[in-house]
C-alpha cells in the first residue's frame, strides 16, 4: 500500500468517476485503474462498487475512507512542516479558525504577514465552534489553529492575550449611552444566540451564567456565524454577546457595545499537532503581537464567564 494509491483512491471517490479522477490527476485511466486495484488487493477487498455511471463505496471502502485522507492530509502536512523548517521563504502555511476569529483577530495579522512574507501563501480554513476546530486539527487539515484555548490539548500551545466579551445593542437602545451594564439588567431582554457559544460543564455558557444572577435569557433568534447575530442586533432584533475585536470587524461604527459589570473574557491560543517552526512559528509570533491586551478584571473559574 502506497501512499500514491490512497491519493487515486481518494480522487475516485471525490469525482464519484474514474475517467474524471485520471483527468484531474492528470494519469491515463488505465494507470489510475491499475493503481486502485492494487490497494484492494493489499487491503484484502474491494474498496470501490464500479457502477455503469460512476462508482460508489463498498462497506469495506468506508471504513477505510477516513484513515486514507489521515494519511494524506499527514503526509502533506509533514511536507509542509519539513519546509516550512527550513524558514520562510517559500512554501504554504495552512490554518484553521473559527469565524469570529476570522472575522475580528486575523485580518489584520494576514495583512502584516503578506507585507513581512510574500512568498509564503496562506489557506485559511473556517469552523462553526471550538470543537469542530479541534477536531479537525487533529484530522491534519491545517498546520496551526488559532482560537478560543482548547482545554485539554495535547500538543503544542501558545498562550495569547485574553480578549473582551461585550453586550451589542442598537444605536437606539436605552442602554447606548452608557459603557457598562450589568448582567441582571438585561433579565427582560430579548436575545441573539449563536451557534459558536461555548459550553462550560455541558452547559451553554450565557445560560449558565444568566442563571447564576436569576434568570433564563429570552432567546428570539438562533443563528451560525457570530457575524450574523452582531448585524441583527445593530439592526434591533435582540441584543448579542460577542468578542468585541469581531464585533468591531463585522459592522464597524454600526451598533453600541456594552462591556458587562464584571467584565468577561475569554483566553484565546495557537495551537498545533507538532511543534511550531518556521513559517508555522512566525505566523503564532504575528498572531501573538497582534492579540488585542483585554483588561485585568479577574475571572472565577466555574463562573459561566469564559477565562
């Protein structure tokens, strides 16, 4: 078994066709056959039903579908990480996020590392919550990830400033003219809820913490991205707790953020499943700089507020 063969393998299954696979791999299709066939017989069966439009998965083949693009994506990377070694001269740098990262922290970060690094391109890969993008760091599909602090990581980790969680309201709010409020206060509200919020202890963490001070939050609107609830609570649907670098990413002047008395943060962090060299370690180095200092308010750990 071959690393080759599984990189047919895959591109059979992507294109459902092997006459359009050998197009996209640019091999004839008699060497693309050969090839796949050949990783059936060292697997013990056949990985792939040939079908008169096309081919689909045996049982056998889905089971093996998985570690195939492991192994491909890890190959990949370590050939990444091998030149990426060597410094940052050349090469790609992949990286995985969630959105309200991408959106708030990184755009700035990209800008300064393509003025510092031409020659090091960039593939940036956006997740729907912390968990998805662990788990897909730990599948191989980035080099680095960056994002809210994973708690029980094992690889390397580059801890990075705390950023601030704020409370966005409409320019017409009652509450607009003033800087702060407090969590009880917003017990009658309605609420924008998304679905990046974190849990602490299987718990959706605003809950959690509106029920530390009385009260279940009123939730009138459910949505994906973090983007998406800040522009429907600038335009008054409900009010929304967001990071406050994204906030100011996604909409601008458009809303009022509110901070919350005492304040919330939560810890953010570069994280990878090898250590970080090269351009993998400029990028966490950039990142690190750029990382918006959050204030010196104190969290309780179990509070609902993320650290």
């Amino acid at each position: 078994m071959s690393l080759r063969q599984m990189e047919y393998f895959l591109a059979v299954v992507e294109e459902s066709s092997f006459t359009r696979a050998a197009d996209t791999l640019h091999v004839t299709q008699p060497a693309l056959s050969h090839q796949v066939k050949a990783l059936e017989r060292s697997v013990g069966g056949a990985l792939l039903e040939r079908m008169p439009r096309g081919v689909r998965l045996t049982p056998m083949g889905r089971a093996f579908l998985p570690h195939a693009q492991l192994a491909v994506r890890s190959a990949r990377q370590a050939e990444r990480a091998a030149r990426a070694a060597a410094g940052v001269a050349g090469g790609e740098l992949h990286l995985a996020t969630v959105h309200a990262v991408a959106v708030g922290l990184l755009p700035g970060v990209v800008a300064r590392w393509r003025a510092l690094y031409q020659g090091v391109s960039l593939v940036l890969r956006e997740y729907g919550s912390t968990e998805a993008l662990e788990e897909q760091l730990e599948r191989g599909v980035a080099d680095l990830a960056v994002g809210p602090e994973p708690a029980r990581w094992t690889g390397p980790l580059l801890r990075l400033d705390r950023e601030e969680l704020v409370v966005v309201v409409p320019f017409d709010d009652p509450l607009a003219r003033r800087g702060s409020v407090r969590l009880a206060e917003l017990a009658h509200r309605d609420w924008i809820r998304c679905a990046m919020e974190p849990l602490v202890d299987g718990v959706l963490v605003l809950d959690r913490a509106c029920g530390e001070v009385g009260f279940t939050p009123r939730t009138v609107l459910r949505t994906e991205h973090t983007s998406t609830a800040v522009r429907m609570a600038a335009a008054g649907v409900g009010i929304v707790m967001a990071p406050a670098h994204m906030v100011r990413g996604a909409v601008g002047e458009d809303c009022v953020l509110l901070s919350l008395d005492p304040a919330w943060h939560r810890r953010l962090a570069v994280f990878s499943r090898v250590p970080l060299t090269g351009a993998a370690a400029a990028f966490a180095e950039l990142v690190r700089a750029g990382t918006p200092t959050a204030g010196v308010t104190p969290t309780r750990d179990g509070s609902g507020r993320p650290d």
